[in-house]
C-alpha cells in the first residue's frame, strides 16, 4: 500500500471553501500533505493547506497544470472542468471520484436521464434546453402547474431551484438549459451518504432527515437518525446503494431523496463529496464523513459509521437584512449548552443566507437534542458588524 502518511505524496483538492476547511482537519490528523486550488484568495482553506494556488476551477489550463502538481487529485465542489480531469485520468493521474461521475452529476438534466435508465425511481421530469420551451410546453398542455424548475448546471443551497405556480413565476427565471419536476406530495426529505472504495468497500450511514427553511429553500437542520420506520430506512439505504453501484462511484456519495405519502423513495439529487446533510458526524459518529472521504479516495480500509449518540446539525446562515463584516451574536450562549459545538467556516464576510457555519447538538434522548436545536437556532444570530 502507498504511503500517504508524513510522506512525500500530495493530494490535490479542487475547492478550498468549508468543506475543504473541515476535510483539512482530518488531512492534519493524519499528516497527509495537501494543495488547495481556489478562486479566491480569502478561501476558508487558504491559510491551513501546505500549498494554496489561486485559479478558476472552470478554467481547463488551471486545472489541468494543477493536477499535473499532485499524486491524486479529490474535489470539494462538483462544479470544475471535465476536459482537463479527464486528460489527467488518461495521463494517468488518479482522481476520486472519477471524471465520467462528475460529468453525469454536474448536470441535473444528464443525473435526471441517468436515474430513469438504470431504473432508479425519481420523480417525473421533463428537459428544456431554455425557458421559452417551458412556455410552449404549458400553452400546449403538455405541463402543468404546479411544477419544480431546476437549471440543469450551477444550482446550490437553494439557488436554482423554484417552484412555478403561476406563468409570473416564469418570469423571474434565467433563460437556461433546464428541467421540470412534477410536484410530489412528500413526507420527509431523507439523505443517505454511502462510502466506496477502489477494493469496492461499500458502508452506508444512518439516513438522516432534513428540514428545509420554507423561503430560501435551504436545509435548517439535519436529524440523525431519521424519525422513520425501519422499512423506509431500509429501501432508503437500497436506493442509495443501487445509485453508487450504477455509478461504479468511488469516494463519498451524499444521496438526497424524497419519502412519498405512500413511503416510496425517489432520489432527487445527489453531491459527490461531504455533504451538509453529514456535518452532524463529526461529532456524532465513530467515523466522520471528511475521514471516510479520504479512507474511500485513498483506497484504505472504511471507518465505522454507526453514531455513538443521536446529533442534530443546524445550519448557520447569514441573517436578511444584513451584509459586511461578520459577528455571531450570542454565540456565548449558545456555548454554555452541554453538548452544543459551532463550527465557524472561516467567511469574513456574511450576507443573506450564505451558509456561514453549523452547530452540531448531540444527545443521548434525539427529541431533546431537537429541543436543543431549536433554542440553538433562536439564540446565534449572524449579522453584520
């Protein structure tokens, strides 16, 4: 096996925001030497990586000399250029997870036709290469109101998903290649990360159940484990394995879905990489989803994924009406709960709704700890100075 611990060896990582800045706490843990390429040179990562380059993660010449500089190269973000990571795979540089994965999961319309032709059950859809296709499409009762629109590219935390009731919501959307939902009468949102490796180890984590903020359409909280029956747990976790193997997906896979009124699920969409709906792992569970990114991308043996303890993960964002210099107000009292950890993603500079950090409540009793979370969310304000 490879030595990647207090060695020579680099891993390359595409993204240097918080999820780069939380995976960099287990690279230091086990003394694995890291290059961050970034836009920005304010990223969380900057400061804390061996090597930090600034560069477009959508400009092929950037990438493409970055991974030339590394033994095997990881992302944080999905958005990056395939071209190049697909000439360094045929150069021979390894990268988890592979290129032809990223090329299916950058677009919500190609991870769409995927589902449907590997009989992965979804929720209708239909695809539009731009808006005035939806128009006709509904002036000729071919769809109806109300339906899901999704851009097939560059969507996050809520930013390029809407749900269109009426043709004056149309108005408001960018003229982009698409998709359109049918609107499904759900119970939970549920997600499952499942882990993989190249020797084909396969460990699934509990499914959690995510709470949605109604207006910004961002996850709120994320509850380990889901206050679900065991069945539903159980094709949850089906689903989400039937996803990594039609992948032949190797790294962490984050896979989002839908419980119907009638307990079926439908995968909506998935992340290849940590994922907020994993952050309550830290420390909650025996193994992390930052350390079992690496086990999986590193070929080494996966980590146990049981919880030691019920967690709760609350997401926090930046409060409307406010942009500048950030201040966690209240943060010290917050700090005096047992059992409550915030983790500051390093943003210096705060606006609506930017995802600014998390806090993570564990206990013994899951509804206490939603208690708990609550009070949380109701006490730490993110503001402006």
């Amino acid at each position: 096996m490879k030595n990647y611990f207090s060695s020579n060896f680099t891993l390359g990582v595409l993204g240097g925001g918080q999820l780069g800045k939380m995976l960099l706490a287990e690279t230091h843990k086990f003394d694995i030497n890291t290059a961050i390429l970034d836009s920005s040179k304010n990223a969380p990562c900057a400061e804390i990586c061996n090597r930090f380059e600034i560069g477009n993660l959508l400009d092929y010449d950037a990438v493409y000399n970055f991974g030339k500089s590394v033994d095997l190269l990881t992302i944080e973000i999905e958005n990056v250029n395939i071209d190049a990571l697909e000439q360094l795979e045929k150069e021979g540089l390894p990268i988890f997870p592979k290129p032809e994965n990223l090329r299916v999961i950058q677009s919500k319309a190609r991870q769409k036709h995927f589902y449907i032709d590997h009989q992965i059950p979804t929720a209708p859809f239909s695809h539009y290469a731009y808006l005035e296709e939806i128009k006709h499409a509904i002036e000729n009762d071919a769809l109806d109101f109300p339906f899901v629109w999704k851009s097939a590219r560059f969507g996050y935390d809520g930013n390029g998903v809407k749900i269109v009731r009426s043709f004056a919501d149309l108005e408001s959307l960018p003229n982009v290649e698409c998709i359109t939902e049918q609107l499904i009468p759900f119970k939970n949102e549920l997600a499952v990360i499942v882990a993989r490796n190249k020797n084909g180890e396969t460990t699934t984590y509990p499914v959690v159940e995510m709470e949605f903020h109604p207006e910004a359409n961002q996850v709120e909280y994320v509850i380990c484990p889901a206050r679900i029956g065991e069945s539903v747990a159980k094709k949850a976790k089906e689903v989400a394995l039937k996803v990594v193997n039609e992948l032949d997906f190797i790294g962490l896979l984050a896979v989002e879905m839908f419980q119907t009124i009638n307990d079926e699920i439908l995968v909506n969409e998935v992340a290849p990489r940590p994922h907020n709906s994993g952050h309550y792992s830290i420390e909650a569970s025996f193994t992390n989803q930052f350390e079992q990114h690496l086990r999986s991308i590193l070929n080494l043996p996966l980590g146990n994924t049981e919880s030691k303890v019920a967690g709760i993960m609350v997401n926090l964002v930046g409060e409307e009406g406010f942009s500048g210099d950030v201040y966690y107000e209240n943060i010290e009292e917050v700090l005096k709960i047992p059992g409550v950890t915030p983790h500051i993603y390093g943003k210096k500079e705060t606006r609506p709704f930017r995802k600014m950090g998390h806090v993570t409540i564990v206990n013994k009793d899951l509804d206490k700890a939603r208690e708990i979370a609550q009070k949380v969310k109701e006490t730490i304000r993110v503001i402006s100075k």
